[in-house]
C-alpha cells in the first residue's frame, strides 16, 4: 500500500501536467489510441519471446507517436479519421494475436491495471519520468503553449514546431505505457483527461489551470486509491471515479460562477 | 511612395511554391523596402497565405527570398507575424498575459506570472491600447482586440519585416480603421516593411505604398489607384465582389478608409 501511495503522488501530478496539453491542443482521441496501442505492443513483445513486453509497448508506442505527428504534417485526411482507422486495425491486431488457442485472459490484468502491484523499480522509473516531464515543462512550457495557439506564429517566434510537437508525444507516450500496468489499458486516457478538464471548468489563465489540474488529480488519485482499498475494488477505475466526479462539481462550480 | 532609409529590404526573386502536381506560387517576383506597406490581395486560393508562410520560412520553395537588415544579407530576420486566426479552443483558459508572456519571455507562464513580467506584459500591450485586456481570456477577445494583442507580440522586438495575414477578417470597421491606422503609425514611427495581405480593397487602398494582385502569380502591380482601376482586377476577381463597383467612388472619398465587407 505504501507503494501504491508513492506511485500514485508521482503519477497523478504527472498525468494532470501531460492532461493540461493534451486537452488544449484536442489530443485526447490520440491518447486513447497510445493507451490502446500497448495491447499489440504487447502482443509483438510475447511473439518475439519477451518475459517484460515493457520494452516492445515502448517502442510501439513511439513509433506511433512519431508516425501520426509526421502523418499530421503531410496528410489532407483528418486526423481522427486516420487514428480512427489505425486504432481498429492495432487493438484488432493485439487482440487476435494474443487470443490465440484461448490465451487472452492472461492479459487481461493490463486492462484494468493494478496499482498495489507497484514494485520499487517501477516506482524509480516514474521518479525519473516525473523529472524529466518537470523540466521539459519548464523549458518548453511556452513553445508548446504558442504552438497549440498558432503554429505559425510559433516558427515565427524561432520554436521549432516539429521538435516540441514530436518531443511532447514522445513523452506522452512513454508515461502512458509505463503506467498501464498500474493504471489499465480502458482507463489510462480519463487520468489523463479529466484533471485537465475539471480544471478548465475553473481556470481563466495558464498557471490556475495548471495548479487546479495538479490539486484535482492527486486529490482524486489518493481519495481513490484508499477508497478502492477498503471496497476492494480496481484502484485504477475507482481514482478516475472520483476524478469524473470533480469534474462534475468543478462543472456545477463554474456554471454557477457565469 | 514612402521614402525608405533603403539600407534594409526584402527581396524575392523568381519564388515557385508547388504541393506535390499543384502550382500555388509561379515565379513571383517582389521588392519590400522598409518602411514601406506593400498590400496583396488575390481571390481565395491565390497563394497570398502560402507567400507569407514561405517567408517565414515554413514552406519549401524555388527561387530566392533575401532579407537584408541595416545594408548585410540576414539569413535569420527578425519577422513579425499576426496570423489570420488562432487556431485553438476559444474556451481554453488562455489569459492575454499568458499569450504574450509565452512570446516574449522565457518565464513559463504555467508556473504563474513572476512580479516584473505584468509591466513589461503591460508595456508592450499599451502601445497598441490593448492594456486594458490583460487579465482577459484570449476567447473572448473581439476580432480587433485580438489583432491589437497579436500586433503587440509580432512588434516585441521589433522586426524587420512585419507580415499581416488578412486582418480585416472578422474585425469591424471600427476596429479594423484603427488596425490600419497602428500599422501606418509603426512604419513611420519604425521604418519597418510590411506585407499586408487583405480582402478588404477599398479600405486598405488609403494605406499602402503598393497594391500587389496575386493569383498564383503576381498579375498586376503598383499604385493602388492603379491597380484596383485595372479590369485584370475585375477578372481575376469575379463579379462576386460586391465593393469592386464602388471601388472609384470609395477610393476618392475619406470614408473610404473604413469599407469592410
């Protein structure tokens, strides 16, 4: 349990910083389609004989980061529509792979994820991941905030586009595959969301919308995994329970506030 | 035409632009001189966009765009650009002082504002009467208010080459009128050049030095009276055009300054 808690004060403040860009620049089908990409990432590492498919979900998970900003660029199709088309084809592909003679259900723990099954390596692989986001942040915090206004008025303020927008999906998808064993495959994308999305309900300007964002996911992040221990529930889904339901209040808060 | 301190200009020579089997800019040719307001107008799909993302350097190209500052060849001009649009969530809760901030600052804004940032945020916004909209969010702005607040960030620091992507689209007349008379104060006050790409004719006529009539490539080219009186104009245009009849009659009165359509 003290694990679990450890994990979730690194994950939550992380996932409520990712969320606040991930909403601004409308990523969030893109993220559910990383999320679910581990399912084939998955299935190529058992193919290719791994004990940890860590590794395989990773380099999935980049690739696909990479390929669809490269795709972004060159495209006339919309977006959604070519992630639509690519998530059907990778979940299919992971699920009939890792079905075969009847294996599925072993797998079905990175569906939902189990958070008290933390162990301390991965504990210092999200310290480390908290870190460089951090400083990523600090650094490219204003790119990034004039690239999602504009882009071209980014370039014309000497950001290079292409390297924050691959950099941050970059990073994007490395927090969400090392966090789907704890986190689950369905859920992964409300973490990232809702924090985000609860804060906007709230916020008017850039720090507030951060700082309200961070608050909500480590509040609903702790309440729901204490929560979850004594119902005996999925901590995961229980967390992002909590989370929809400030988003809800946040919501009624801002309403009333107009 | 403006008298220019012709040590800094821009020059471009032979400029193609092609996507792929598509021509969007055949062989344009086009000198800027600083202080000087140079306005492109064309029909949607001329490639008046297209030439001001080429030289800002986004676009691939044949040709040659050579920018030189204070008499040296610049390979990396300071450019200004006000953009058409902003291209996000208008609910995003994106104040103006974050906007700017994030152009003109290292500071993250995200980690809040530091103490001196406000007054140089309020500095620069004050030249353009924007100051007032500092705690604004930038979804709520109005079409003019916004092209003051993005005129702010292109002019902060000053550049060499100030690039206006149709300003006149969603502004009123009023605001638009005093849009243009910003622009006109800048390049006198700054010598600096500027491109002006707009629909709207009759009522940036009163304020450049040249009018550009761009259709993948440039047709016609010189005094705005000139050139919105040439029937090329009227072609390349269409009949779709409500203000072209009233062009004349704009253009010789003071009112004309305001059309916006």
């Amino acid at each position: 349990m003290k694990n679990a808690l450890l994990a979730t004060l690194l994950v939550t403040p992380l996932f409520a910083l990712l969320g606040t860009m991930v909403v601004n620049n409308r990523m969030v089908f893109f993220t559910d389609v990383l999320g679910h990409s581990a399912l084939t990432g998955i299935a190529i590492g058992v193919l290719l004989g791994f004990r940890d498919p860590t590794l395989s979900m990773i380099v999935l998970a980049v690739a696909l980061a990479v390929g669809v900003n490269i795709l972004k660029n060159i495209t006339k199709t919309p977006i959604d529509t070519v992630l639509g088309v690519f998530m059907a084809f990778i979940v299919a592909l992971g699920i009939v792979i890792l079905s075969r003679q009847g294996g599925f259900v072993k797998y079905t723990s990175y569906l939902i994820g189990d958070i008290l099954a933390v162990t301390p390596q991965q504990i210092a692989w999200f310290f480390v991941l908290a870190a460089v986001v951090l400083m990523y942040w600090y650094a490219a915090g204003n790119a990034m905030l004039l690239t999602s206004v504009n882009p071209s008025l980014a370039r014309s303020r000497m950001v290079n586009t292409f390297l924050i927008e691959t950099s941050f999906t970059v990073l994007l998808a490395l927090v969400v595959i090392v966090s789907i064993r704890l986190v689950g495959i369905l859920i992964i994308n409300s973490l990232l969301v809702l924090p985000a999305a609860a804060s906007r309900n709230l916020a008017r300007n850039m720090h507030a919308y951060t700082a309200w964002a961070v608050v909500i996911s480590i509040l609903s992040g702790v309440t729901g995994l204490v929560v979850s221990y004594y119902w005996g529930t999925a901590s995961g889904a229980t967390i992002v329970l909590f989370a929809a339901g400030c988003y809800c209040v946040t919501a009624l808060l801002g309403r009333w506030r107009k | 035409m403006q008298k220019t301190c012709e040590h800094c200009c821009t020059k471009i020579d032979s400029l193609t632009v092609r996507f792929g089997d598509n021509t969007i800019l055949d062989n344009v040719n086009l000198h800027v001189n600083c202080g000087e307001i140079i306005g492109v107008v064309g029909p949607n799909g001329a490639g008046k966009t297209t030439l001001l993302r080429t030289i800002l350097g986004e676009i691939p190209y044949q040709g040659k765009i050579i920018f030189r500052i204070s008499g040296h060849e610049s390979k990396k001009p300071k450019i200004g650009y006000v953009p058409q649009k902003l291209q996000f969530d208008l609910s995003s809760p994106i104040s103006v002082t974050d906007l700017v901030a994030s152009a003109i600052s290292q500071h993250p804004v995200w980690m809040g504002i530091n103490k001196e940032l406000p007054e140089k945020v309020k500095s620069v916004l004050s030249l353009f009467s924007a100051e007032h909209l500092l705690e604004r969010r930038v979804g709520e702005l109005s079409g003019g208010e916004l092209q003051r607040v993005l005129l702010a960030i292109a002019m902060t620091p000053e550049p060499g080459l100030l690039l206006l992507d149709e300003p006149a689209s969603g502004i009123d007349v009023r605001g638009l009128s005093l849009f243009y008379q910003i622009v006109d104060d800048l390049r006198k006050k700054h010598d600096i050049a500027v491109i002006l790409v707009t629909h709207d004719l009759a009522g940036v006529s009163s304020y450049v030095d040249r009018l550009i009539l761009l259709n993948r490539s440039v047709i016609a080219e010189g005094d705005p009276k000139e050139v919105l009186s040439n029937e090329k104009l009227v072609k390349t245009f269409g009949s779709s055009l409500w203000n072209i009849s009233c062009l004349p009659n704009l253009m010789s009165s003071e009112s004309g300054k305001n059309g916006d359509h």
